[in-house]
C-alpha cells in the first residue's frame, strides 16, 4: 500500500544515501515543488541544506517577500536572497526568441547558484556538493517529447537536462518521480501551510515566457499589475482552487481604443486559466462572461498602458499552457 507517510520515508533515506555527510544548495522559484523539495532535504540532512532564492526580476507582484516570509519565519531553514534584476534582464535584452529566453535564464540561474556555492562555503564546512530541484515527472517527460507524439522538444523547461559537464555540482531531484497532485499531498504530509501547497504552479523563467517577444522593464510592470488585478478577481469569486493555473500575458502588439474623448495606443493583456490534473493537458477554465467582463474593466481601468484584454479560449493540445 503506497501512501505518502511511506513515500516521505524513502525518499528521506534515498536523500540520506546519495548526499552522505555532503551538502546541499536547493534553490527556490516560489512554487511548491521546490518548496516541498527544500523542506524534505531540510528533514533528511537538517543544517546542511542551505536555500537560494533568486529574483530575477520575472516574479510577480509581492512574490519574493512572501517566499522569503514563508521560510524565514515558518521554517528555520537558512536562505540566501540574491537580487540579481539586472544581471537576468540585461542578458534578456533584444532576446525574443522562446528557447533563447529559457536557455539564458537557465544558464544564469546555474551561474548564480554557483557563485552562491562560493560565498556558502565561506563558513568553513566546505561548499555544497549537490543542487537541489523540484523536479516532477512530467517536467521530465515534457522535455523530452509530447505525449504520444514523435520526439521532439516542446519546451526546454529550464529545470531539466542535467547540469553542465563543468560544473561540479551533483543533482538531487527528490520529486522526479512524482506528478503535481502527489507533491501537493507530500507538502501537507510535511506540514507546508495550506495556502503554499494550494499555489498555482509558477515556470522557472516567470514572466519572461509571459511576455511575448522582447521583454522591457516597462512591459513587465505593466503585466505585473494586469496579472494581480486577474488573480484578485479570480479570490474574490472564489474559483482560485478550481483552476490549475491563471495568468496574465502582455502581447507584443498596441491596439486602438477609446477612452474619454481620447484615442489611446496600448498593449493587449490576454487571460489565460486552466484546468488540469497534471499539467500536460489542459482545458480552457470556462468564466461566466460577467466575471471575464469585470476582470477587463477593472484592468484597463487600473492599469495603464492597457487598453484592450482577450480570454484565451484554447486548450492543451493544441496550444500549450503558456504562451511561450
Ligand atoms: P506548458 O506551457 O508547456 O506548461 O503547457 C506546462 C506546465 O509547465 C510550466 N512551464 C515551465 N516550468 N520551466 C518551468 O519550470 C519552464 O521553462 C516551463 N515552461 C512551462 C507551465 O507553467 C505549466 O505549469
């Protein structure tokens, strides 16, 4: 009989086992998964984890203090800050292209754990050995092909492919075999707060896939705002925990409108929300028209920039969950 109170176990000793008296580097994006990956290892080998949390200036509104608020005050388990905007968005300038942007912010999120591998080290107990990743099956799986299709690469989710020969830092993925419902289940067996392990599932390179074509400071702020005046909608008529996933994506293209009696020339917030068990496919949420027009009124009306929004009415396949 599997049960997650088992699973828990092995997965601990199987830790235990692979990292011996090493230590860990986990680093955080704010989902769940690395959360649960953070606090199983956290079990396992105690003080010899260290987290880092990296903003790279593609979170959303209020993310960072909340990641941060959750480890530091729930849990006692050290975690390193880096702010590195500007280093993340200065190699995304004039980089349009979907596997281009994950490939450099993959790159650097490797670069920055490694530069924080250093200053970790500086305590005298050595650097970490190993970087930890939540890691889920069908990360694995996405990466390599499509469900039923031929084989060839959807996405490069950024989390996946190994580690560069160079680097001398080991993987330890705790979840890899497990899909979203089953870490949900292990983060509540650890005791993760509710309304952490209920989080919709956040992508690794954040907002820069949800920001077609180039990515601008500008357009990212403007899609910062749009994305929490939906999810605020989205509470307050209590459907957060029916949908899998809700976001907004700011569109490389200004259309006319009219506002007062003045012409505007604004970006296109499209809304997208889905329901799914896994992730791999996908239905479009189906909004009463009355919530999808309150939505759009509250965002063109609050934030600027935005003069028009669309609702994403396509499922997985054919489209993917994000746009990017
Ligand atoms: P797609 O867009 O491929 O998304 O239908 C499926 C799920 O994966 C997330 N996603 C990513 N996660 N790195 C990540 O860590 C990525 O590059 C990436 N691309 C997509 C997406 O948010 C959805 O939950």
């Amino acid at each position: 009989d599997w049960t997650m109170a088992a699973f828990r176990g092995e997965a601990i000793a199987a830790i235990r086992r692979q990292v011996g008296d090493g230590r860990v580097l986990c680093g955080l994006s704010g989902g769940v998964d690395s959360a649960v990956a953070a606090v199983l290892i956290h079990e396992a080998i105690g003080e010899r984890l260290t987290c880092v949390f990296v903003d790279h200036g593609l979170l959303r509104q209020g993310e960072a203090e909340e990641v941060v608020r959750l480890f530091r005050d729930h849990y006692n388990i050290p975690l390193h800050h880096v702010e590195a905007e500007e280093l993340f968005l200065g190699a995304l300038e004039g980089v349009d292209d979907p596997e281009v942007k994950r490939k450099t912010i993959g790159r650097l999120f490797i670069e920055t754990f490694e530069a924080e591998a250093k200053k970790i080290a500086q305590d005298g107990r050595g650097a970490p050995q190993f970087l930890a990743q939540g890691t889920l099956y069908p990360d694995v799986i996405e990466s390599v092909s499509f469900t039923g299709g031929p084989s060839v690469t959807i996405k490069s989710h950024h989390n996946v492919g190994g580690l560069p020969e160079r680097m001398n830092m080991r993987l330890v993925e705790p979840l890899r075999e497990l899909f979203k419902d089953e870490v949900r289940a292990l983060g509540r067996e650890l005791g993760l707060p509710e309304a952490f392990v209920g989080r919709h599932p956040f992508p690794g390179p954040g907002l820069a896939i949800r920001c077609p074509g180039l990515i601008t400071r500008e357009k990212l702020a403007i899609l910062r705002k749009a994305d929490a005046v939906y999810l605020d909608e989205i509470r307050k008529a209590g459907l957060y925990d029916e949908i899998w996933q809700a976001f907004a994506a700011l569109l490389p293209v200004r259309s006319v409108g009219v506002m007062g009696d003045g012409r505007t020339y604004d970006y296109v917030v499209a809304l997208r929300a889905v329901t799914s068990s896994d992730g791999m496919t996908a239905d479009f949420y189906p909004f009463d028209m009355s919530f999808l027009g309150r939505a759009a009124t509250r965002i063109i009306n609050e934030v600027k920039g935005v003069n028009r929004v669309v609702y994403d009415v396509t499922s997985k396949p054919p489209g993917t969950i994000e746009w990017e």
